[in-house]
C-alpha cells in the first residue's frame, strides 16, 4: 500500500485559511440542496446502477449521465448517450462498468476504464468511483486542479494534467486523504473525499472576491500549456450545450483528420459544419493544411484554429499568404476563452438543474 501523504505546514495552513469560508457554505440552503444530491447519487451508483448491468440499455446509460456533475454542461444527454452506445456497444458498457464499480482496485479499474471506454473522460470516471467509494476515491477535474493551485498544493501529484496515471490517481486519492484529515481536525463534521470535493469546489467557486485575509483567486491565465485532449472534449461540450451534434477524432476529407467538428441542420443549406483543429505544438503549415483540406469538404462553413494568444498570432501570420476563400472562413479561438465559455456553461447548467424543471426518474 502507498505511504500516507502529510501535508506541509505551509499547506496545512492554506486548507485552513478557507475553513471559516467553508463552514458559511454549509449552513446555506444550497449546501443542503447539494448534500441532498449527493446522497441520491451515492444511492443510484452503490445501490440502483449494480441491478441494471446485466440489462443495461441506452435509457439506462441516459439515467447514469444525468447523474453526474460532469456532464452537467452536456445539455443533452440523449444523444450523448446515445453516441457513447454507439462508439462502444452495451456488452463492452456492461462488462467495464461492472469492473469499475466492483473491483477491489478501484485505481486500476480507472485506469482499465479509460483505456477501453470512449466518451466518458477522468472527470466522469473519478467521479462514479467517488460515489461508489466515497472514503477512498476522490473526483479528479478542472474545479479540484484549481483549488490545489491556489491552496499552493502542486506536489506530489502536477495540477496540469487532464489525464491521471494509475499510480497518479493513487497520489491524489492520498493527498485527498490529507486534506481531509486537517479539515476534522478542524472540527468540520462527516468527512469523506466527497466533502474534500465540495470543500475544493467551493475554494475554486467563480465568484466575487474571497474574503480578507484569503488569497485572490487567479484569472484565467494566459495558457501556454495546455491538455490538448481535455481543450477537445471542452469544445465538444460546448457545441453539444448550444444544440449542435458534435463528433472527435473526425475524417472530415481526404488527408483531413480534425479534433472536433459540429454539425447542424439548417432548412435551406442542409447539414452544415464546423471544424475545430487544436494546436498545442509541432508545424503551424501542417496545421494550416489540415485545414484547408478540410475546409475543401462539402458543407464545412467555418474552420476554427484553437490555441494559445502566442501560437494564434504566428498563425495569423502564417495564414496571410493563403487563399483569400479560405482566409475569410478561418476563425482563431484563444484556449482561455475555451476554458471560461465552458465554466459559463457549466455555471449555466448547474442553475437550471437546481430548479428541478425535469423530474429525477433515476433516483
């Protein structure tokens, strides 16, 4: 078994500098609110969801999605169910959530997760295991790598990673652990790692100001090195939440592979789409390229460049020698305003959700 992480003294006082801050939170409605959700996930994933694999179909898959945090940007959930069938089938669905929910190595069974099941991403997977092992796994995702970041909690496990390791999530699962342990000692009541992850949740809130004697919270940096696999599934998020169909890894023409694309129907041009390439490195004319081909493919209206304010700008100029056509239907968008377009969805989301428009049948 891995060894016990401890956290520093500079660390420890960090954690309790947002403890009084904390406490105010839980004596709202909307911790109560939460802590109601909270349960009926715990009960859906431990108790619901074990008696629907052996039959497990596409409604059920549905049932899962929309109990969870993660896909709450994700408006919906019919189709990403719906494609998450599609792209792995109900036998393999069955057999890995069947692993993940039953192994006595929930860290493996992570790890084996991810490797074979398309659709569902670190955020999702950490947190079934969260639920479904609320003492020993916490949830891995961008809310948690920012509060570790202002906390100045940056080791043992690298706050930039979208994707964990196996033995990574282990040293996140330990250091949850510590964390855990100074808020007891600090008299917080009822700690597992599921209130670890309300307590970072709520460090990392957007908000209004934080409070004397508390640290300001970052703006969105300037982002120079970026995940480029969690920018994908951020904009995929995004085209699915405005009501576009949207597909990864995608052959959109010849010699023309692209990180994501969104289509739409519209009555008198038929299905259109638009093609989003992100570049985290390597040749800027490769890039450019990859999208003038696909720019060549019938219906594609607008192909997007994705990336930091440094690399768009080489690429503005890059571009400039290029056909004024395909010039006119390139669009550049910064990482950065990624990033918050999907918090402002999320936030979005989160607050229909609280109302209870759409009736629980899940629960």
């Amino acid at each position: 078994m891995d060894k016990p992480i401890t956290l520093s003294a500079a660390q420890k006082a960090a954690v309790r500098r947002y403890v009084e801050r904390f406490r105010r939170y839980m004596d709202t409605p909307e911790f109560q609110q939460d802590q109601e959700q909270r349960l009926k996930r715990v009960t859906f994933f431990q108790q619901k969801l074990p008696g629907l694999l052996e039959d497990l179909s596409e409604t059920d898959v549905e049932a899962l999605l929309s109990q969870l945090w993660a896909t709450a940007a994700w408006g919906n959930k019919t189709y990403l169910a719906q494609k998450i069938v599609n792209d792995n089938g109900l036998q393999a669905l069955r057999h890995q959530f069947k692993q993940l929910l039953t192994s006595d190595d929930p860290e493996e069974a992570y790890g084996q997760f991810l490797e074979r099941i398309k659709g569902l991403g670190p955020a999702s997977t950490t947190e079934i295991l969260a639920y479904v092992h609320p003492d020993r796994c916490g949830i891995w995702n961008r809310r948690a790598r920012d509060a570790l970041r202002i906390l100045g909690i940056t080791d043992p496990v690298n706050t930039g990673k979208y994707h964990l390791s196996v033995q990574e999530y282990r040293k996140f699962n330990r250091l949850l652990q510590a964390i855990a342990e100074e808020l007891r000692s600090a008299g917080i009541p009822d700690v597992d790692l599921l209130m670890v992850d309300f307590f970072l949740y709520e460090i990392a809130r957007p908000g209004p100001g934080v409070g004397v004697g508390l640290p300001e919270k970052p703006t969105t940096p300037k982002i120079a090195s970026f995940d480029h696999d969690e920018v994908r599934d951020l904009i995929a998020q995004i085209g699915t939440s405005l009501g576009f169909d949207t597909d990864m890894e995608v052959k959109i023409a010849h010699g023309a592979k692209v990180d994501v694309v969104w289509r739409a129907r519209i009555a008198n041009l038929g299905i259109v789409k638009y093609v989003f390439e992100v570049h985290r490195s390597g040749s800027i004319d490769s890039l450019l390229l990859n999208l003038q081909k696909a720019r060549s493919a019938h219906s594609v209206q607008k192909v997007i460049a994705v990336s930091d304010e440094d690399q768009l700008e080489q690429i503005r100029r890059e571009c400039e020698g290029l056909p004024e056509e395909f010039r006119r239907a390139l669009r550049f968008w910064p990482v950065s305003d990624v990033v918050q377009t999907a918090d402002l969805l999320q936030r979005v989301m989160e607050s229909i959700g609280r109302l209870g428009l759409i009736e629980d049948t899940a629960a």
